[in-house]
C-alpha cells in the first residue's frame, strides 16, 4: 500500500486496534424513551460499517454516543481502544463527523473554506493552502475552487463538507445520512469519495436511509429499530437471512392491488410489500410450492398477472421483513 492516499491520509500504524469501534450494551434513554437499548457493536479498522434503520431507531444517538456529543447511561463503548466515557478527549482526537465540525462559509469560496479550517487546525499559511489543494483535487472540486459555495450544487457542498472534515486525516469517520437529498449523480460522487477514503484505511460508519447506498457502501451492516440491534451481516448474509423464497407478484389491474395484498398475506403468513411505485407487491413465501399455491389462489380469485419471479429479496425487502416496516425515505435536506 502507499503510504500517502489521494487525500494525504498517512497510512495507519499496524500497531493500533484490530477494532476500529468496539459497543457492549450500549444504552441511552431521553426521558421514557430508550433511544438505545443494549447495543453491541464491533467494526473492524478500514471498514465501511452501514447502519439502517426506520426513523427513530437511534442511528444518530449511536453516532453521537460514539462521537462523544453526549453520554451513554449503560454500556461501554471505545473507538481506536479510547472509552468514549473516560476518554473522550483522546476520541476526539481521532475521529471526525460530517456536518458537525465541518461548518462551511457560504462567502467564502471553496479553497477559502479548506484553508481556513486548515488554519484552525493549526497549519501554517502555506501548508494549509497545500492541504486545501490536495483535498480539492482529491473531491474533484479544483475546477470550482475558487467560486462561492453558495454557488455550489448540492453534491460539490457535500464533497467539500466532507474534505473540510478530512484536513487531518481521521482514523474512523462518522457519515450521518451523507447523500440525503442528493440527487442520483451527486451521490454517486460521494459514493466514490467515501470508498477511495476506504481504501486507504480510514473506518467507517454511515448511517443511511438509502438500502442502495448500504448495499453498494457497507462490508457489513447492522439493522437497528427501537435502539436494539435485530440483524447484522454482509448485504449477502442479510438478504440469504431472510431467503430466496421470496415472490415478486405484478398484476395486469392496478385496482386488485389491495385484494391481492390480502390473498398472498393470507396464503402465506407474512407480510407483503408494495413496491415504492406501486405496482409490485413481494413476500416471503419460502418455499416454490407454497408460492404456487398462492399464486393458485390469485388466479382463481380472477387477479390477472402480468409478471411473477420468485428470487433473493432486495436488502429493501430484507428491511420490511426484519421490521415489518419500509424504510422511511425524508424529504430532501431533512438529514437526522
Ligand atoms: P432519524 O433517522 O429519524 O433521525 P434515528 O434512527 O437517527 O432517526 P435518533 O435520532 O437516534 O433516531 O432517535 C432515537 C429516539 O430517541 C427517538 O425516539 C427520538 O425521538 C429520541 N431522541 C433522540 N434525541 C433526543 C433528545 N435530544 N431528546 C429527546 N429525545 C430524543
């Protein structure tokens, strides 16, 4: 491996941790509400770790906890083999978060931002601007380097958040929702920058309400709801979970979609998924005979089908299955 990557990380010494982040029966309440409940984590050092969950599980207390933006009231839990609770300054030290200590001046153009908080940092004039530099060319923003942000588009504001947090090189970093409210091509940008930051040794740990990005992101990736961890694996592991058993049903009349939500439900004891557009409806049937079976019963009730596969669930699915709920998707810019 190099000892420099594109971003000027230096590679990390192999005599730290094998663990990058490390959780026992993690807990937080606020009030009534646990936001976390008995928690347990661990992730490996250069890891991308995805964290799902519906709206409410406590993916952004995690982070927080883990942060050290507030206290846990149980458990444990170290990052680079510092306690969060009785060493939070050494934490501080070698981690970063998007949007948190990355405050960008919308005046100043995009080279200005980088340097000044190279500055903060404590670099000198000259180093801060070879920084500023390195990490423009590295998230492709030279070309607008010298441009307001005000004037950037939703992807460029992000990539240069993200540079702004990497001045100096964290071992593990915290990406709270990095693509909320991106469009298509702007996260696949940010895709890019997080997985060449990856390469290079840096952990770590996004939290996500795109099933995609997890999918196309994360080595492993844990399932949270109600602040418990339900599920945990590769998106592979995940998906053979829940099995291969499971039934994609389109109909030929829109209007039979409730009748036949309620057929397959019936016939096969578990809950059906609209697709997000509507026109596909998906179970677990687990085995081809039971599919068939109920495949038999729409039939029979006069349902028309103008297209069935039996197949591995989507990781979407996989997440309606685990918690009986589809992924919330917030409107733009509403980021936890
Ligand atoms: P979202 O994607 O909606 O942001 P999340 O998974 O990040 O959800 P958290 O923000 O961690 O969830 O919240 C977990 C639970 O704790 C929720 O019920 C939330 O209302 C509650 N909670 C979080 N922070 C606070 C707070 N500062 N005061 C009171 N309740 C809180």
């Amino acid at each position: 491996m190099n000892d420099m990557n594109p971003v000027g990380a230096k590679t990390i010494a192999p005599d730290l941790p094998s663990l990058a982040i490390s959780v026992r029966g993690l807990a937080k309440r606020y009030g009534t509400v646990a936001a976390l409940d008995g928690i347990d984590l661990d992730v490996p050092r250069g890891m991308i770790f995805g964290i799902l969950g519906p709206n409410g599980a406590g993916k952004t207390t995690l982070i927080r906890l883990l942060a050290t933006l507030a206290r846990p009231d149980g458990g444990t839990a170290s990052v680079m083999g510092h306690d969060v609770a009785s060493n939070p300054q050494a934490v501080r030290g070698v981690i970063a978060l998007t949007g948190q200590f990355a405050s960008l001046d919308e005046d100043l153009t995009g080279r200005e931002n980088l340097v000044m908080f190279a500055r903060l940092w404590g670099f000198s004039a000259s180093a801060a601007k070879t920084r500023a530099n390195e990490l423009l060319a590295a998230f492709e923003l030279s070309d607008a380097s010298r441009k307001q942000v005000k004037s950037y588009s939703g992807g460029m504001r992000r990539r240069l958040d993200i540079a702004a947090s990497l001045i100096v090189t964290p071992g593990v970093l915290f990406l709270d929702e990095p693509t909320t409210g991106l469009d298509p091509k702007a996260r696949q940008g940010v895709w890019k920058m997080i997985r060449s930051l990856a390469q290079f040794g840096v952990t770590i740990l996004l939290t996500t309400q795109y099933l995609e990005e997890a999918d196309q992101l994360a080595a492993r990736i844990a399932v949270i709801d109600r602040g418990r961890k339900i599920a945990e694996g590769t998106s592979r592991e995940l998906k053979s979970a829940i099995g291969s058993g499971f039934l994609h049903v389109a109909l030929g009349d829109h209007k039979r979609m409730d009748e036949a939500e309620k057929i397959l439900e019936k016939a096969l004891g578990a809950p059906v998924q609209r697709s997000a557009e509507g026109a596909q409806l998906s179970v677990v049937a687990g085995s081809t005979r039971a599919a068939n079976e109920a495949l038999g019963v729409l039939i029979s009730a006069g349902i028309e089908l103008s297209d069935f596969s039996m197949g591995s669930p989507s990781l979407d699915e996989v997440f309606f299955a685990l918690t009986g709920q589809p992924v919330e998707e917030e409107s733009p810019g509403e980021a936890s």
